[in-house]
C-alpha cells in the first residue's frame, strides 16, 4: 500500500522478491501524483484500487504498459518515478481518453509524458526538475526526421507511420511544456481537464485537444504544434511563440 488519494482510490505497488527497495523508490511519489490527476484532471474511471506490477519481460526490456487499473512496468525500470506516473497518467490521456485514429498517437504519449513531469513537479518539485532535464537529455538524441503526428486519420498503424519511437513521446511533452510556457501551467492544467471532462471514455484527436487548448487558454498553439510535431527539424525547448 502507498497510499489513498482524496477522492478514496487506493494505490499500490505489487512486486516481486527482491524488489522492494526498487519499488519503494520508483513509487515514493506515485500516490502524491495521482492524487493531483485525480483532483486536477478528472475522476479516474477505472476502480477504487490502482497501482503499479512488477514484470520480469523477457530481453532486456524497459518501461511499461498501461494496463488499467494495474499498470505494468518492467523490473529494470522499477526504481525511476517517471515510468511510473507516467503509466497512471494514462488512466486519464490513452486509456480515459482513447485514440481515434493510430496518427494521434502523440496525444497519448506526448501528452502523459508531460503529465507525469508535471505532477511530480507539483508534488516533489527536484523529482519534476530531473524529469525534464532526463526528457531534455533524451530529445537531443530524437532525430529530427522522426515522424511525430501524420496528416492522415485512420490510414496507418504506429509501426507503419514510423511512430514507433520516442518522437511522439518527447516533441509531445515538449510541446505542452512550451504551451505552458507560455500560458502558464495552471491555465494548460485547465484546459487538460476541460479536454479530458468532455471525451472520457470516447475517442479524440490531437487536433481537437489544441482546440480545447486554445479555447480554454486563450492562445492558439497551431504554429506551435506545427513547429514541433510535424517539422523536420528538431526544435530547441522553450516557450511557445
């Protein structure tokens, strides 16, 4: 058990022997974080008792999985806190809000990307900051040619648009981050769960989420969204223009 958020979800971590130091540094601020989705984004749709399992995944494999309400992730990335919020912040963008067509995407994994640096920037401020210089560290190796968000709906699947890689992932979160930026953080947390409120548990776009965006903001992030997920070049971060 890590803990009950304010709305009554409980929050766990399950793992396997010899695990436990891992899993208690990789989810010391995973009940803090889901809290702050919960209260900042929208009810959680997906039970009373949530967490994060332990999988051994064969072949050296990293990351996780959003399973919801038991997220999985792999024993080798047990101990770093951003896989973790990451996977539970899909129970809000990827699993809460689903894809309409495989080109967006970048609206699930760019968009949780920057959720789980934003919450633990909320709720442990130095494990926020090293999020975003390891994101920073990662998008300088992102080629710039790597395709983010194809023009197209429903025409191609992830490993056929090429989106099979951390792109989407990084030019997303960067994305949001210029936005908020710009706009401020607060405003962006708005307008998330304005987007979220009017689509969970229907498929969206990630052209409709910009609409909510500049709806609810006041700022119109098209030319910035333009620069960042579909450009060849690989933009430096900083606020939107």
């Amino acid at each position: 058990p890590l803990g009950t958020s304010a709305a009554g979800t409980q929050v766990s971590v399950w793992h396997l022997a010899g695990e436990a130091a891992a899993a208690a540094a990789g989810t010391q601020h995973l009940a803090a974080a889901f809290d702050w989705m919960e209260r900042t984004l929208g009810p959680y749709r997906f039970g009373r008792h949530v967490g994060t399992v332990s999988i051994d995944w064969p072949g050296g494999d990293f990351g996780g999985m959003e399973h919801h309400p038991r997220w999985h992730v792999d024993r080798d990335s047990l101990a770093d806190p951003v896989i973790h919020v990451h996977e539970a912040a899909h129970g809000w963008f990827g699993n809460g809000v689903r894809l309409r067509c495989w080109e967006d995407f970048v609206l699930s994994e760019g968009t949780t990307t920057y959720l789980a640096a934003r919450a633990l920037e909320v709720v442990a401020p130095a494990a926020g900051a090293q999020a975003w210089r390891g994101y920073a560290a990662q998008l300088a190796a992102v080629p710039g040619a790597a395709p983010v968000w194809p023009a197209t709906c429903g025409q191609v699947g992830v490993v056929e648009a090429g989106l099979a890689t951390s792109a989407p992932y990084l030019r997303g979160a960067f994305l949001l981050k210029g936005i908020a930026d710009k706009v401020g953080a607060e405003p962006l947390d708005r307008a998330l769960a304005s987007f979220y409120t009017a689509n969970a548990g229907a498929t969206a776009t990630m052209a409709e989420l910009l609409q909510t965006i500049g709806r609810v903001t006041g700022y119109d992030p098209t030319a910035c969204a333009q620069r960042w997920l579909r450009t060849l070049d690989r933009p430096s971060p900083g606020p939107c223009p």
